[in-house]
C-alpha cells in the first residue's frame, strides 16, 4: 500500500449501539481531562414508516481533505500527514479557537486544563507502528475501523453520507458502511 | 516497509479482527515515525502482563490483560486470543485502572465516631479492628445464638474464592444464619425446568449459524455487549434479528421486527405467536410428536386465549405480531436468547415457561444454530460448591435459618422481623461483603430503616463509601478483584477462566479470603484446617469435581492456569440426543411442577397487577428498573471517565410527556406507597404508554440532585411466583415534574 494513501475512519453505523466504549477508550489512551472527548457518541431519533428507531453516530475528527482548522489556523499549528492524516502541534496553539468555530464537525475544542485547541490525531503513534488506533481497538462491537478511503469507497456499500453526517467542502474522510437495508 | 495483512493482525491480536468493515487491510504502512504522533501514550502499554477475569456480575465475563509497571496497574485490554473477546473490553472495563486507583477508595479501617449515618468516623489499626469486630459479635453469639449473625453480599465479586470460597469458610464455621443469594435468575430456572428441565442451553459461539436471533427481554448493549458481534455476523449470512422488549434497546432498533409488549405481558404475547404458529402450520408438529408431552393440553389451552384478549393485554398489534411469527415460524434454525431482566416479576417463572413452550411448538431444540439460550453455568454448576465453601463445618445447616436477600429489609425490621410470609428471630449483626444492599435491594428506605436499629451491629467490607458502608459501624477495606488471586466461570460461553493477581493490596486493604480467615483466627475458629489453607487450596477444592463438564477433557488447575481460559464439555448440537431434563424425558407442555406450585399446568396468564396492593395497582405508570451500559449494579458510580454518563434519568414516553407537561431534561418525581425518587425526564418513544424506565441500583449518595434518590427507594420486596426470585420490574410509581 502506497504511503500517500488517504487514511479515514470507517464507521458501520447500523452496528452501533451508543455504548461510549469508544470514547472511554479515547480518552484513556489519550490521557484527556475528564470533560475532553475527542471522539463522541451522538443519538439519534429516526422517524420510520413503524415508528421511531435509535441510531447512533460515533464521531471524531473526519481528517479532512480541505480541513477548515488548518486554513483558519493563524499560527500554521495544523499539519496533514502523507496519509492524509491531519495533526495538530499543540506547542503552536495560542488557543484563539478559530479552529474550534471554523470545524463543522465539531472535532476540535479547547482544553480547560491549558486553554489549548485539542483533536483526535487518529491514534498516529499507533498506527506507525501497525496497531489499531484505540476507539477501534476499544470497541466490543467492532464497528469502527480505518482503512485507504478511496479504496473503500468503491465498495457499493459505502458512503460519506449517514445519520448525523454528510459530506461538505471540507471533504471529510470518514465513510460510513450500510450493508443491511 | 510494507506490510502484510499478517503482520498487522499480530499488532493488534491475531484472533481479533475476523472480520473487516472495509474488506481491506485496516493499518497503514509507514516505517518512520511522522508528525503528530504522541509516542509517551504508548508507555502505560509497556510492563509485565497478567490475565485476570472481570468479575462483575455479567454475562460477558470478561477474559481482560493488564499491564504492570514496577507493580502498578496501567493499561487494560480485552484478552484477543479468546473469541468471544476480541480487543476490547466493554465501555467500563476500559476504566479498570481509573477503577482501581480512585481518590475515594477506603485504605484502612475505620470505626464510627458519631452517631449512625452521621459520617464521623476515626482511624484504627487492623488488630483494633479484629478485637472490636470479634468481641461483639462472641458477645452476641452468647446472648443471641450464631445465627443472630447475618452475611449480606452477592455479586460485587464474582470470583470463586472471592464470592463464596473465602468468605463462606468464616460463615459456616461461625455457625451463621443462611442468606439464599436469590435476586436474580430463580423464578426463570423454575419457569424452563418445567418445560425442559434445564436453564441451561446451546453454546453462543453457535449463534453466528443461526437463521433467526431472537433476543426476548434482553439488553445486549448492557450485559452482553461482546455476543453482539456474533448475532451481526449472523446476520451478515442472512439471518434474520426479532426482538421483544418493553424498552427499545439498540438491538430492538436494529432489528428486522421489533415487538414492544406492555412490560410483563409475554406470556400472552408466547401464546399468541403459538397460536399463529399452530394455525398457520409453521408449528413442527414431527417435532412436537417425538420430544413432548401434553400437546393436546396445549392446543385445548390456546382456544381459551383469544387474540383480542391478547392484543388489549400485550398492547401490540395483531398484524405486527403475526408478522413476527411468521418470520419465526418460517426460519429453519432460530436461537433464542431469554434476558435476565423479565423474570424480576410477580409472574416471571410462569412467563418464561410460555417462551420456551413457544420454542419447542417452533421445534426449535436439538440443532446447531438453534436453541434457548438462558443461563450456561456448565462450567459454575459443576465446581463442587460444598467442599470450597466448607459446608460441613457448619454446626447446623439443616436447621438453621435462612433470610431471602430479596426480603433484606423485612428480615432488619426493627419491631417484627419477617421472612417468607412468617415471624423470623431478630438478625443482631450483618457483615456486608460484596454488596452494597442500601442502594441494590429492593424497598431501599426500609433497608435504611433497619440497618438504623441501635441493636444491629453492621461491619462493612468494602473499598467504597457506599450507601451501606456509610451506615457501619466499623469499615473494614477490601481490595479491588485485581489484589488477589482467583478463578472466573463464565456462564454464557462455557469457560472457565483465571484471574491472576496483578498488583499488591492497596494500603492497608485485604481481601476476601484474607480478611475473614484473619477474623475467623482472632474468634478462635482457625482449628478448623478448612480456615487455614491458600488461595490454591480453596480452588482446588472447588475444582475437585466429578462433573463431566470438567471431567470429559480432563481439566486440571495447573491447566486453567497455564492455559488462561479452558472450555467445559458439553454436548454439541445441545439436546442433539433429544434427551430433555424432565423427569419424563420429554418437554412438558403440561407440567405437574406448575401445578405443585399453584399454577395452571400449561400456561398460567397471571399478571403482577393481580397481586399488587390496590394503592400501587392504581398508580398509572409501570417502573421498569435495568441495567444500563455504564455500570455494573452498583459499581462505577465513582470511576473516572464513567462516572458522568447519566444514571439518573427516568425515560418518559413522549406521549405521556406530553399529557404531563414534562420537557426533555425536566426534573420528574417518581412515587409511590414506598418512597420517592427524583430524577431527570429523557422524553422518547424508546417507552411505551403507561411505562417509565429509571436505571437500577444507583447510589442515594450520588444523587447529583442531592435528594438521596435512588430508584431502589420505590422498588417491590414481594418474591416471584417460584424460585423466590426479585421483582423488581412489579413496581408501579406515580409521574409528575419535579
């Protein structure tokens, strides 16, 4: 696999069930403030011709292609990797939160314990070194992956559009898989 | 560097990603390290590794792997090389070192200081501690009689020495009185033991071939998080997902039909899919000729129940119903998954009877790939409970008393201590293990009341302040599971796992086994040798059965250590011999069990309201109390990164919401006869009309309203129909905002 791969989560939102392991996860390998999620477990009440279902969209950063952080950011503390994987330098942050307005997802925020922007950095010290980042280690229902985006969106059943989320001009890179009807 | 699928899946636990979301690899390939990674994440992974078993009370049971750096605790994982784990534990395994090194823990004991529940407390040592606790209670065996001493605890440590082994050694040889540990699965053993004379079932490994994955009364996403990946693989072969529940879990929204009976109304709801069955020729009647026994019953049953009867009892549609038997009927294998919540009802046994009838009218036993999965303790069952927990050296167990933990409250009142309907001898001391029975039994106000007797002496052995330990007299401190050495049996997949020590006791803390044979030295009782022995003895003791499930493949202790997790024997297909446990041999449609019990042979269509008091029958809301996924009983409550997910909520139905002016977020009140509780409205369809759910067991201490509410407060202490089970869920409240 080429190195300049555009790296993504890969989400099967109709196997989620909202449980936050992935979050907790997150959080734990990240060492973040109690109050700090990066990644978040959001629900969703779906109307339907039976009546109303639960949906679940776990999300984090979508490692844009166009990401808003990094062309708002006055401080060039943003970064995308080879792989597409976009960092943050927290060393650059000044904490203006032009970032934290700027994301339309919103993936980042600013820590109350040092007033800095923070994101998900897609677990990268894990995956250079093979190991599966730790919301998709972290969870018991395996329904989070990364994979090569454009790879994966070949795939009839995948797609940057599900409950909670769609693509926009920042071209998000997480796509979501729906195999059951 | 390039790398393969292979070397990837080493990384990250070769038996862990069966499956892949994508179809493709999921790493990527970079040699060198690239901007923005934080490698110090990576130093809580590097140490010493040490299997151990989550021993909170859940089906996953849990196989975890702990790190440990110059003896401290600092990373967990799911044990990968285990199928039913993959890498992950459950959203609170997660938090397990947070667990274990909490600000709030009790590292050394305490004895109160001012009056009860007033929250002064000093400082003493152990041996102060010893004296104290032994002189009083050799005081009231004197003045009282032994079995004047009580053990309350149930399932805050699961372990087989830290559960019963330990512990049980101290009470049997203090001659105490008999707590019957029954809160939770009995009136279901009883309701399927009538009809095929055993709770146990199919292996769910097995689940993954199945066409038709029923889970009846069951929140996966609570208590089996881990098994959902096998009913998704099922159903990525096809297979179809029905659910039955009260409360739309996250299955019951991804499923194919989801059916939301009014709470505790299944057996009509059994009874109609039988009819439709029967009527409609999707009964297995090949089957049903071969393996049971009073068809004919059955079918003269049946003609009594009318589906309009049926329709206004259950609340669901005919058509929606018939559409879900349809789909059953025509399935060629369907497993069944029976939850651990709706026998916690005045009716449960009986309910549960009518759901395995169904299966077998279905013809659904004796395959690979189907079955009625309830409660698999092939591994638990056969461990020789009488020699690890010492039972002959109680001087009297066939006389002495017993208090159902269900009826805690009742058996501590102050003036007319009850137990089974009649008059019991006053309990003088209860030592509180494992439990934490002001926040967990039911009727949480009397408990409060009774413990709040000036004549009972309460000792609590416990890392927390909880709700009880607040009320002791003297706090002993226990350690967490993860300070001691211990065996785990799992009892949904039939393993038998270790529990390895990880670190040392934390401050001045002892745990299970420790703490009581150091008791039972400083009462004089160490003559006995059965308080004398190590943690292997008790396990080996435990482990020196006759059963086949250990005795087939020969399963050793050294086995179970080396080896980290075995699997029982049992037969596969299950009931593949057509061999039911009833005494006939067959499945009993007709059943002299239910009419010893007072029940009607066949189907009993009794419900909770039946035998309710009028004043709570007339209440317009049925509480519905379950576990939810982010916390185990009444554990967590205190932890780092869980603590904040909500378990102070009452689930409101929108429409019903509506009626009563309640707004999401809302402050509601919910009442009754027994008490009240206050918490905060979610207004959603995920509740029927007329049903309001509030998570179980939550802390009056942790109230973050400050109120002391917890939903225990206005729970039932009244048993089920057989089995002597809980029933929690047969509780009625009153609804108003706050």
């Amino acid at each position: 696999m080429s190195i300049n791969q555009k790296v993504g989560f890969v989400f099967r939102q109709e196997n989620c069930v909202g449980c936050g392991a992935c979050t907790v996860a997150c959080q734990i390998h990240n060492e973040l403030p109690e109050n700090h999620r990066f990644r978040k477990v959001d629900r969703y009440e779906v109307e339907r011709e039976d009546g109303a279902i639960d949906v679940w969209l776990s999300h984090s950063c979508m490692h844009c292609e166009n990401p808003a952080c990094l062309m708002v950011c006055p401080t060039k503390a943003y970064h995308v990797r080879d792989d597409g994987i976009v960092v943050l330098d927290r060393e650059k942050c000044t904490g203006c939160g032009l970032c934290v307005s700027a994301c339309p997802y919103s993936a980042v925020n600013i820590r109350e314990d040092d007033g800095k922007a923070d994101k998900c950095n897609m677990c990268v010290e894990l995956l250079d070194r093979g190991m599966a980042p730790a919301c998709v280690a972290g969870c018991p229902v395996q329904c989070i992956e990364v994979g090569n985006i454009d790879e994966v969106l070949k795939k009839p059943s995948a797609s940057k559009e599900g409950v909670g989320y769609g693509d926009c001009i920042t071209k998000p890179n997480m796509v979501i898989i729906k195999e059951r009807a | 560097m390039k790398i393969n699928r292979r070397t990837f899946l080493q990384g990250v636990g070769a038996s862990s990603v069966v499956s892949s979301l994508s179809g493709l690899m999921p790493g990527i390939a970079s040699a060198t390290e690239q901007r923005g990674g934080a490698p110090d994440k990576l130093l809580k992974r590097e140490g010493v590794i040490k299997y151990h078993t989550c021993q909170r009370n859940c089906a996953d049971r849990c196989l975890l792997k702990f790190t440990v750096q110059n003896g401290r605790m600092t990373y967990v994982e799911g044990a990968s090389e285990m199928k039913k784990m993959g890498t992950s534990p459950c959203v609170k395994g997660h938090a397990y070192v947070q667990y274990t090194y909490a600000a709030d823990r009790i590292l050394h004991p305490m004895e109160r200081a001012g009056k009860k529940g007033e929250g002064k407390w000093r400082r003493i040592s152990w041996d102060e501690a010893y004296a104290k606790i032994s002189s009083r209670l050799k005081t009231i065996i004197k003045e009282h009689g032994a079995d004047s001493i009580l053990p309350y605890s149930y399932s805050g440590h699961e372990g087989v020495i830290g559960k019963y082994g330990g512990p049980s050694r101290f009470f049997n040889a203090v001659g105490a009185r008999k707590l019957d540990r029954k809160v939770c699965v009995f009136a279901a053993y009883e309701g399927l033991k009538s009809v095929t004379g055993t709770y146990q079932g199919p292996d769910p490994y097995d689940n993954i071939y199945t066409n038709c994955y029923i889970s009846w009364g069951q929140n996966e996403t609570a208590t089996n998080v881990h098994g959902i990946k096998f009913i998704n693989q099922a159903r990525d072969r096809g297979a179809k997902l029905l659910v039955v529940n009260p409360i739309r879990t996250p299955i019951a929204s991804q499923a194919d039909i989801w059916l939301q009976p009014k709470p505790s109304t299944d057996t009509h709801l059994a009874a109609g899919i039988m009819k439709y069955l029967i009527e409609n020729n999707l009964a297995d009647t090949k089957f049903i000729e071969a393996n049971t026994l009073g068809y004919q019953d059955l079918l003269k049953r049946l003609d009594e129940m009318s589906y309009d009867e049926i329709e206004k009892v259950t609340g669901i549609p005919r058509e929606k119903m018939f559409k879900f038997a349809k789909v059953y009927g025509e399935s060629e294998l369907s497993v069944l998954r029976l939850g651990y919540g709706m026998q916690r009802n005045y009716n449960g046994a009986r309910m549960s009877r009518a759901i395995a009838m169904m299966h077998a009218v279905a013809g659904q036993f004796g395959k690979i790939g189907n079955g009625f999965i309830y409660d698999n303790t092939q591994a638990d069952d056969s461990l020789n409970y009488s020699k690890g927990r010492a039972d002959h050296i109680h001087p009297n167990p066939d006389t002495v008393g017993h208090v159902n933990m269900t009826e805690i409250a009742k058996a501590l009142h102050p003036t007319n201590p009850t137990g089974y309907g009649k008059p019991i001898k006053p309990i003088k001391a209860v030592i509180n293990y494992n439990g934490n029975f002001v926040s967990v039994a039911p009727d949480s106000n009397a408990c409060r009341r009774g413990v709040m007797r000036d004549d009972l002496f309460l000792v609590v052995h416990d890392f927390l302040m909880t709700d009880t330990a607040e009320l002791a007299d003297i706090i002993v401190p226990s350690t967490t599971q993860f300070e001691f050495p211990d065996m785990g049996t799992d009892y949904n997949c039939y393993h038998m796992q270790t529990s390895e020590k990880v670190i040392e006791p934390l401050g001045e803390s002892k745990d299970n086994w420790i703490f009581f044979k150091e008791l039972a030295a400083h009462m004089g009782l160490d003559h006995h040798p059965e308080l004398r022995v190590d943690y292997e003895q008790i396990l080996r003791d435990f482990l020196d059965t006759d059963a086949p499930a250990f005795r087939h493949n020969n399963i050793t202790y050294e086995q179970i250590i080396k080896e980290k997790f075995v699997t029982v024997y049992e037969q596969r297909p299950y009931f593949g011999d057509g061999k039911y446990k009833t005494d006939s041999g067959k499945i009993e449609f007709h059943s002299q069990m239910m009419i010893d019990a007072g029940y009607h042979p066949v189907i009993d269509f009794g419900l909770p309201e039946d035998e309710m008091i009028p004043e709570e029958r007339n209440l317009p809301f049925r509480m519905l109390s379950p576990a939810i996924p982010q916390r185990a009983n009444s554990a967590f409550y205190n932890v780092k990164y869980i603590r904040n997910f909500p378990a102070y909520f009452a689930k409101v139905n929108t429409e019903d919401a509506k009626e009563l002016g309640i707004k999401n977020n809302d402050r509601v009140r919910l009442s009754n006869h027994r008490g009240e509780a206050f918490f905060v409205a979610q207004v959603s369809s995920q509740v029927g009309r007329g049903t309001v759910m509030a998570p179980k067991n939550n802390w009056r201490r942790m109230d973050p309203q400050g109120k002391s509410s917890c939903t225990n407060n206005l729970t039932t202490d009244k048993l089920t129909d057989m089995g002597g089970c809980s029933a929690y869920h047969s509780t009625n409240v009153a609804l108003e905002k706050a």
